[in-house]
C-alpha cells in the first residue's frame, strides 16, 4: 500500500537532526531502518508530514570500547551487531538473540536503536539490553543524558525518547565470560516471540554465582525475572535446581493474549524457557 | 540422412523450466506492470464493519482531491454493474443472494467494496479514499458458522434464512449402496461406531502477487488483463454479465503469479475495472494491497464435520455417514457452493465402504467470501476420511496402516466402481504403502515411540498415516452437467508448423506458475520430434488461445495435455500426404519417427520441418490438400483421473510447550507416467508445504465483530523454507488408462495427502494423555492444552487478537478507513 505523502529530510549530523525535529516537531518521524516505521506508514496507521532519516549520519553507527562497557551506535544494523566480535566478547546475549531476530533481509536494514526506539515489548533486543542493565544516550538540544534500562522501556512501545530528542547509542556494560542464552519460542521462524527468555550466566565451577534474565512479551514493556535470578546465586547448574528457581519466572507479569496463545498459556512457557535458557547459558 | 541414434526422449527429463528465469527475477508482463498512455487507477472504499446498513456516502471532499476524476458508489453504478455470478448453483432451490460488485445499500463482511475513487496516480486515488466519508449503521452480524445454520442473525435479514442449499448423496438412493443408518444402527450393537466433529479452519490462498486488473477500452475490442487463473471463463462472464458481446472482450492472463485457486473467481475488483473504464473511455486499472487480498480475496476451506463410521469388530468398514456445514461467506461465489461438493465422491476415499451418506449445507455469514482453495473439496474429504480410519486403528487397537489395507481396493480389483459411484481405472495402494513404509522405516519409528513413552521422553514420538487418493482432471462435461456446474470441461489445443520448423503450441490451459511451457514443450519434442528448444507454448489470452477452460483441479496435463496430444497427432497425419508426395512414395509406406517420415525399407526421408517448409511455400502439394499443417484438437475426458498415494510422518512433540517439530516426512504419490520430474518434486514439494500448513500454522480468525484478525502475515503464518525439512519423495507408477501418455494430475495431491497425516501424527504423540484430537492449527497452545485438559483437544478457542507490532501508539493522525 501507498504512504500518504511526506517529506523527506536527510540530514548529515546529530545536530542537524536535532535541528529538524525541534522545527518539525510532531508531524514529524525519525526513520532508521524503516521495518518497523514503513508498515506503519504503509499501512497508513501513522501519516508524518516529515520524515528525518539517520541513514546518513556516519557518527551513529558501529561498536566501540569505552573502559567497561560497549558502546552500540544507534543506526549500527542488526546484522552488523550480530556478527560483531567485541558483542559476541563482551555481550555474548545480545549476539545470541540477534540470531534469531526476523530474517536475514530485515537484519541488513533494521538497527538496534530503530528496534529500542520502537519498544515493541515483542522485540528481541529489549529483554537482553535489560538483563545486561544497559543505558541508554539519548541526545537533545540541551546535549545528551543517560537513562537506565529500567527507566527507559515505560510502556507498551513508549519509551524515555522526548518528542525533541533522538536515541544516539547503548552503552552495555562488559560481561565478559558469563554464558549467554536467549530462548525464543515461536511458531514459524520469522515470527516475532510469543515469549522468549534471555537469560546470562556467571558459572563458578558448577555454581551459579551470578544470573541476569530478561522476559520478551511478557508484559507491555520487557521485563527482569528478579526473584529467579536471585533464587539461582549459589545454586548448582542442575536442571532439577534450576527448574525449581525458575518456577516463578511468570511471577509479577502481564502477558498479552493472542491468536499465538493467552497470557496463561505465556506465563506458562516463561517456566519452561527460563529453565532451558539458563542451564544453556550455564553450559549445563 | 540415416538416423542412426535414438535421440533422448523429452519425457521423463529434468528439463528446467522454461519460464522460470523471467517469472523469478520478475521482469515480465505482470499485470501491475502494464502501464498505458492516459492510465487512470482506482482505490477501494472498504466497509470496516461486517454487516451495515449504508446510510449515505458523502464524497464531495474525495472528488475535490488533487487528481481525482470522479468518485462512484454503488448507487451511482447501478444496474450497469451487472450482479457478479455464481456458475454453480448446486440445488434448484439454492439461495443466492445478489451480489452488485459495489454494495448498494448494505455491507455484508469487513472489506466489501461501497466507493471507488479514480484518480490519476494510485496513490492519489489512495489518498482521496480517505477523504470519503461513509455513514454506517451497523447489524448485527453472521458471523460463527453453526449458529449461523441457525438463523439466529441473518446475513442478508430479506433473505429470511442463512441456508443457501442442502446437497446430498446417498448410496441407497443412487443404487450404489446400502442404507448407512442401518449399517450404523447394526455396529451399535456388535461392531464398533467412531463419531467425530472436525473443524477445518478458514484459509487465505496468499499467492505471491495480489490480484491486479488492467482495462484498455480504448480499442475496438475491449482488452482486460488480469492476474487470473481463468481468462476464458472471465471473457464469457463479463460478456454474459454487462451485456456486451463475447467477441468485443479480450481477456488476457499475463504472467501470473500464483492462485492456488485463489483466482478462479471473477471479482468485483475486475468488473469495477471493466465498467469504469468503458464509462471512462481510459485505461483504468487496479492493483489491491496485500491487506486488501488477505480480507477480500476468497477464502478457502470453512466447514464443521461431522462423521459416523460404522465397522465390524475386526475392523471391516461398514458404513460412513459425512454430514457438512460449509461456510460461503457473505455471497455465493464462482464455484464456491459446488466446493464441498467436489468432497463428496471422495469421502470414502480407497476403502470399500458398502453404505455411504453425503450431505452438505452451505451457509451464508457476514464473512469474505470462501471458494476453491489448493484440492477445493477433496482436502476436506480426505481429511475426514483419514482422520476417521487412524481413529477406528485406535478404537480397535491395531496399527494405521492394517485398517487401511483391510479395507482398501486391491489393485486387481481395479476397475473399481465406488459406494459415490465413480469408477477408478486403475491404482496400486499395496505397492505405494510398501515402498513409503520402507523409505520411512517404520518399524524402526514404532520402535522409537515405544521407547519413548516407556521412558515418560518430554519429547514425544507420533507417527501419522494418509492414504489417499483424488479426483482431479475437471473434468468429464457430462458428469459436470449433471452436478448443474455452469460449464463442461473439455479442454483446447492447437499445433501451428511455423515455416522455419518451429512450433506454436496454444493451450487453453491457463498457467500461473505451473510450468506448463516446460512440460508441454516437452510432450511436443517428443511427439513431433522437434527439439525441444523449438517448440513455444502461447497461453493465457482469449485472442492468442480463443478456446480453454483454464487452470484448476489439476487439469491442465490431463485434459489440455491429452488435447494438445491429440493436435500433434493430426499434424502428422495432415503432413503425411504432402511427404508422401514430396518423397514420390505411397503415404501408407511412410513410417513417422523422431521427427522424420521415413520410406520403409528404404534410407528415404524427409524431416517434418522440411515438410512445414514445404507446405508453407505451398510450390508441390497434392491436388486438392490445403497449404496448411495446423490442427486443433477439444477433449472432453471421459473419466476423472485418480492419483494416489502414501504419505507418512513422524511428528515429535515437546510435551512441556506443545511444541510440534517435524522429523520425517515420506510420500510415495502414484501419479502415472511423469512428463518432468523436476517439475512434479515441485508440485509435491509446494503441495506438501500447503497441507502442513493447514494442520499447524494458517488460518484466518475473525472476531466477534466480524474483523480479520490474522490480516497481515504477522497473524496470518504462511510457512517459509527454515519452517519445513526435507521431504523424502518417491513414486510408484501405475499408468492412468483414460489418457494417452497415461499421466495423473500432481498439482493437488500434495496438499491433499499432508494435512491428516500431520494431524494424525500429532494426535498419535499424545493419544497416550487420553488425547483423540486437536484442532488445526495445531498450534502449541493447543496441542498443549490437549495434552494437560485430555479428550478432544477442543483447546480450539484461540484469543481472537492479533500481535501488535505495527501500533504506533503516542502517535495520532491514525488514518481514517485504513485497514484493521
Ligand atoms: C518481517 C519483519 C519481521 C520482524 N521480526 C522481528 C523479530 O522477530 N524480532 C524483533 O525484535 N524485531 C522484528 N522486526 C522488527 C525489526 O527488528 C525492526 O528493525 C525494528 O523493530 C525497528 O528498527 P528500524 O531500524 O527498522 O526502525 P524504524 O522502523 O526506522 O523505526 C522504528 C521506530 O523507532 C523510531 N526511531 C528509530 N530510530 C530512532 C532513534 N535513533 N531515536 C529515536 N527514535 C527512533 C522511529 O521513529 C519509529 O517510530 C521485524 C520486522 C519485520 C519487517
């Protein structure tokens, strides 16, 4: 289907982008990888007069080293960050779940902040960002501010971005050797979750000294599974020990109903995948 | 020049396909590719409600938009729009609502056409429809299939009933049988009785190019180009419908990018098309969205089964009772109330059932329209069937396959005349069975299971049975008149010898996507002994191929190829007195071979390109033979044809998430002599593909409002490559007798067979928990629930709500009409 009609600005610096959608305010979108903004457009669920693309602007793209954390440029695509070696070091979770993120078209023209941005509690990258407490530089005419993952995801495709400003990169902090798995359990393989766990490891010997474990579609924003990951500290990389602390991984959830399955059925699976996420981020 | 070697015989080669590099990169004639000087293009005004009255249509500001030529409601059509027609009214009494191409005065489903903008660019035209403003009052709604059976709320209230027409066989009626209910009544008390409800969901055909129409009537002939699948029948009807003479209308089937019966229909989206552009006197055309096909197009499938198998304690069928509700949607379309009908005769499939009872009642409801879709019929019919015969196995506690062979036809008992009353020339199923059950390795499988079980594996092992077979090659005109379907089903073709050698073949087959130019190429090389380089296929447009009835029922190779076999033949026999004559030899000593009319006993002869030659230059012909080497050919067959064949799989199922995953599949499809290889592991490939998904991921979910739920592929799950493994496909090879190369169709047979052996695997993994079915799709959630609730996995109340990725909430300016 046919957009209605819109402008099109491509500017070439944060700022001159900045510039753009101060002028333009609400009739304005920001457009990264387009897969998610042009069904909206396509669709006509959205009609902006102008739309201000990123593509250009060389700054917002790539990974890079900053002390310790990983600093994800916005406009860097998915398939650039699933096949980067300093992710796959550092953030091993990330990688895993870019994996399995749509299909390869999509990998080559979607990014990570366009994912973020549009804070589709389906989304893959969100669980992940969270469980690595991640922080968000989102930048405005005033300069730039940092906002904690917790803080970021607010609801249902809403998040910490004000109208005026722009989400210029993700900084991750290193976890360097935790083991990393994100179970995603779909029906067709280029299905966005009906639920998926991302869950990360620091193994000891065969102890779990640390575990980070973020839910995907369990609610309107992602979500920690916190009592399990506090239930696994100190706990054997069993499956029996593990099954049992990931009993209550639906605990505290809101999970959407659909033709994919109702919100019991979710909460459910949240039990049974959190389980197999962390013994396989375990190496168990 | 001796011929010394045998040359390859064309048949029976893996010939690539001949259209295959145009229709994948996609630089051909398809119809949205055709643009023409002064085109105009239209937009659809689309009712968001299933049911509601039109109060009134205000387009003032939409005809003021930039652009815009004019802006037509149905009122404004009128009579002139002609009422879009049904070619099958089933029963004499059928209830038939009329069906203006743009409603009048009331929307009858979520999507119905009530404006259409005609705008110099499409997206004008797109954007101007959101500027017209349509007063509804809402209905109340058909909307659930058995309710709608009874009348509880009427989808047309002048109508005063939902039920279209009542079908009904019965083999103590037609002397092909007993009485079912006394078979039925006699298992009650020392045999055995499997009663079953089975719910075959909605589907949407989702061909990879969405519908477009092009119409020039700027000509003396009025020129539609149309993404169909059924040009000839298009050209008749519109002529029939609005009036104007068949020979004043060109309509033309360019590249065609997939139906899957799909487009075997005549839309309104065409007659709009047509009717705009005469009043117009411009090209016109319409190009609908993947939203507008998902909820417009026809559907398919949609029917509550309800079955009654009666058999003896050691598990002789005695009887099957089928009683079907079909849904048609809100109009009877094309075909779509002979749909079900088309199941009928299949419905005791390959077994010997003494006493059969057949019923359908087709309903009207406040939903898309349903038609033929991928088997239209016999999908349904073996599923039943082959669902049925897994659960009487179950009943008596004997393998799958033992009941089936108890019961089926030996292959020396061919031909056989069945309890419907069709007779099958020929078949093997003990052949078929015994090779797939080896490919498959059974035995092994069984074993796998048990242990499975025995060790409480959270993964389980099922192993699920199709023995089926089909009627295709529509078909016979007789039988066809007897069912009151509106046409025969003959087919067309003609051999034109062009003077350099090469030939044109014209088909009134009408491919889209097949690979018919491939594989009648190929039985033309052989027949005429032409390279098969040489020979060019013409097809799809009335003024090209004046003759056809089309692309469906897997007809185009036995009907149009037996036609076309039979052309070729006649092109030898008219250019074997014009060599007879050039070679100074009696006609009756010419031997025709590879190609070349040889004299007997002698090293004389003349290639039949020297002949087309020769004829064209017309210098030395016989007294009184006519200059010409071309013939045509019509044949009207004179039975169905009936592949068949023996699928099997493995399914595994994760009992923790009802996960399903699929770990073998086998089919051995006899399918007759094989023209292409390639292009029938094609067929069975993509065929298979489309019954699996009927069993685990496709269907189309309305809810209680009447909006389509799954109208997007987000919702809607059409399988890819990464979702399948690969098949194991092999044949046995039971010639056909009822046509000269002996061929059976393939196009179905795929999507025929998979669906109940998928389902049957399923059920078997978890028939241990108390489980005897789950509806499909098998979604996890489903299997999931069957496996912790028991019983008949009814778990079929999925929440009527689709994923909302694409919202995109904190943000207003939420256009007005756009799709749901
Ligand atoms: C067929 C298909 C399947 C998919 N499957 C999955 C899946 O399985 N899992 C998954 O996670 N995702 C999936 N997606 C979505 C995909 O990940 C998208 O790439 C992503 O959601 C959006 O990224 P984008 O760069 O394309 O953003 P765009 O579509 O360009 O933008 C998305 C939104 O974010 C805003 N935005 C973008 N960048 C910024 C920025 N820097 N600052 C502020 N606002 C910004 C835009 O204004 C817009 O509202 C799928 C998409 C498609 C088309």
């Amino acid at each position: 289907m046919i957009p209605a009609q819109f402008d099109y600005l491509a500017p070439t610096t944060v700022e001159d982008a900045l510039v753009a959608l101060a002028e333009h305010g609400d009739d304005a979108k920001i457009i990264a990888g387009g897969q998610s903004l042009l069904p909206v457009l396509r669709m006509r669920l959205n009609a902006p007069e102008f739309v201000i693309d990123l593509g250009r602007i060389e700054s917002l793209r790539g990974v890079t080293e900053d002390g310790d954390a990983l600093v994800i440029g916005a406009m860097t695509t998915h398939s650039d960050v699933g096949t980067n070696p300093l992710v796959a070091e550092h953030a091993a979770l990330i990688t895993k779940a870019v994996e399995h993120l749509a299909d390869a078209q999509v990998r080559h023209r979607g990014t990570f902040g366009g994912a973020l941005a549009h804070a589709d509690p389906a989304g893959d990258l969100g669980a992940p960002v969270l469980a690595l407490d991640a922080e968000f530089v989102i930048t405005g005419s005033g300069g730039e501010r940092r906002v904690s993952a917790a803080d970021f995801f607010e609801d249902f495709m809403t998040t910490a971005i004000g109208d005026d400003e722009i989400l210029t990169s993700v900084r991750i902090p290193k976890h360097t050797g935790w083991g990393a798995h994100y179970e995603k359990f779909v029906r067709v393989a280029h299905q966005w979750p009906i639920v998926a766990v991302a869950a990360t490891v620091r193994a000891e010997g065969g102890t779990i000294a640390e575990a980070r474990i973020g839910l995907t579609n369990m609610g309107s924003t992602p979500l920690r599974a916190t009592t399990v990951e506090q239930a696994l500290v100190g706990q054997p990389a069993t499956d029996e020990a593990v099954r049992r602390a990931a009993e209550s991984a639906a605990e505290g959830t809101n999970p959407p109903s659909d033709l994919n399955g109702d919100a019991d059925y979710r909460r459910h699976l949240a039990t049974v995948l959190t389980r197999r996420a962390v013994l396989a981020a375990a190496g168990a | 020049m001796t011929v010394t070697e045998e040359p390859q015989m064309e048949i029976g080669r893996d010939r690539r396909r001949k259209e295959d590099q145009r229709l994948i990169t996609g630089r051909t004639r398809w119809t949205d590719n055709i643009t023409l000087p002064g085109m105009l293009h239209l937009a659809m005004v689309r009712s968001p409600f299933a049911h509601a009255k039109i109060v009134n249509i205000d387009t003032e500001e939409a005809k003021k938009a930039p652009n815009v030529v004019t802006v037509v409601t149905g009122k404004d059509l009128g009579e002139e729009q002609g009422s879009l027609p049904n070619a099958w009214p089933i029963t004499p009494d059928q209830v038939t609502p009329p069906h203006p191409p743009v409603a009048i005065d009331r929307a009858t489903f979520a999507g119905e056409i009530v404006a259409v903008v005609v705008a110099r660019s499409a997206a004008e035209a797109r954007d101007a429809a959101e500027l017209v403003d349509v007063d509804y009052e809402e209905l109340p709604a058909a909307l659930d299939l058995k309710e709608s059976a009874e009348d509880k709320v009427l989808a047309h209230p002048d109508l005063g009933t939902n039920k279209s027409a009542l079908w009904v066989f019965d083999s103590a009626d037609a002397g092909t049988g007993g009485n079912v209910d006394e078979a039925i009544a006699k298992a009650r008390e020392d045999g055995i009785v499997i009663e079953r409800e089975y719910r075959q969901q909605r589907l949407i055909p989702a061909f990879m190019e969405p519908r477009s129409t092009v119409v020039d009537p700027t000509g003396e002939q009025i020129t539609m180009w149309s993404a169909t699948q059924i040009p000839h029948i298009l050209r008749f009807l519109l002529a029939a419908v609005l009036g104007v003479s068949e020979s004043k209308v060109r309509v033309i089937a360019p590249d065609v990018g997939g139906g899957f019966g799909g487009k075997l229909q005549t839309t309104p989206e065409e007659f709009i098309t047509m009717v705009l552009a005469r009043r117009l006197g411009k090209p016109v055309k319409f190009t609908e969205t993947r939203s507008e096909s998902m909820m417009a197009a026809h559907h398919g499938r949609d029917q509550w089964q309800k079955l009654t198998l009666s058999a003896e304690k050691d598990g002789t069928v005695t009887g099957f009772k089928v009683e079907l509700l079909a849904d048609l949607g809100s109009h009877v379309s094309l075909v779509g109330g002979g749909v079900p009908v088309l199941g009928a005769f299949m419905f005791n499939a390959i077994y010997k059932f003494p006493a059969y009872h057949f019923q359908v009642q087709t309903v009207l409801t406040n939903k898309a329209w349903t038609d033929a879709y991928r088997g239209a019929g016999r999908p349904e019919a073996t599923f039943g069937i082959e669902r049925m015969m897994t659960e009487l196995a179950a009943g008596l506690g004997v393998d799958p396959l033992e009941i089936r062979e108890k019961n089926w036809i030996k292959h020396e008992e061919f031909p056989f005349t069945t309890v419907a009353g069709l007779e099958y020339d020929s078949g093997n199923y003990e052949a078929a069975t015994a090779l797939a059950k080896e490919h498959f390795g059974y035995d092994e499988l069984r074993a796998e299971q048990q242990r499975r079980r025995e060790a409480k594996d959270p993964v389980q092992l099922g192993i699920g049975v199709s023995t089926f077979t089909e009627m295709c090659g529509l078909a016979p005109s007789r039988v066809l008149g007897s069912l009151d379907y509106g046409a025969g089903g003959w087919e067309h073709a003609t051999v034109r010898m062009l003077a350099t050698g090469k030939v044109e073949v014209i088909t009134g087959a009408s491919a889209h996507g097949q690979g018919h130019e491939t594989a009648f190429s190929q039985i033309v090389a052989d027949r005429l002994g032409v390279p098969f380089e040489d020979v060019e296929v013409l097809h799809g447009d009335t003024q090209v191929a004046p003759k056809g009835l089309d692309t469906y029922g897997s007809r185009s190779l036995v009907v149009g190829g037996e036609a076309l076999v039979r052309a070729a033949d006649k092109v030898i026999e008219k250019a074997r007195p014009i060599a007879a004559h050039l070679l100074e030899a009696s006609a009756d000593d010419l031997e025709f071979k590879a190609g070349r009319f040889g004299v007997r006993g002698t090293d004389q002869g003349m290639a039949m390109a020297e002949v087309a030659l020769a004829t064209f230059a017309a210098h030395n012909l016989p007294d009184g033979v006519e200059p010409s080497l071309d013939c045509d050919a019509t044949y009207d067959p004179v039975n169905f044809n009936y592949p068949h064949g023996t699928h099997l799989c493995a399914m595994e199922v994760d009992t923790e998430t009802g996960a399903v995953k699929m770990r073998k599949y086998t089919c051995v499809d006899d399918i007759g002599n094989v023209i292409n290889p390639l292009i029938v592991a094609g067929q069975v490939h993509g065929g298979l593909v489309q019954g699996i998904a009927q069993a685990l991921w496709e269907e189309a979910v309305y809810d209680d409002s009447g909006t389509l739920v799954s109208a997007s592929f987000v919702d809607y799950l059409v399988p890819t490559a990464a979702d399948t493994i690969s098949f194991d496909v092999d044949h046995t090879t039971t010639p056909s007798l009822t046509n000269t190369l002996g061929t059976k169709g393939v196009g179905e047979a795929g999507t025929i067979a998979s669906t109940p052996a998928v389902v049957n695997a399923v059920v078997d993994a978890i028939r241990q928990f108390g489980v005897n079915d789950v509806r499909m799709p098998c979604t996890p959630e489903r299997v999931w629930k069957a496996i912790n609730d028991g019983g008949g996995g009814d778990g079929g109340a999925t929440t009527e709500a689709a994923a909302p990725h694409f919202d995109d909430s904190g943000d207003t300016a939420i256009a007005d009409g756009a799709p749901e």
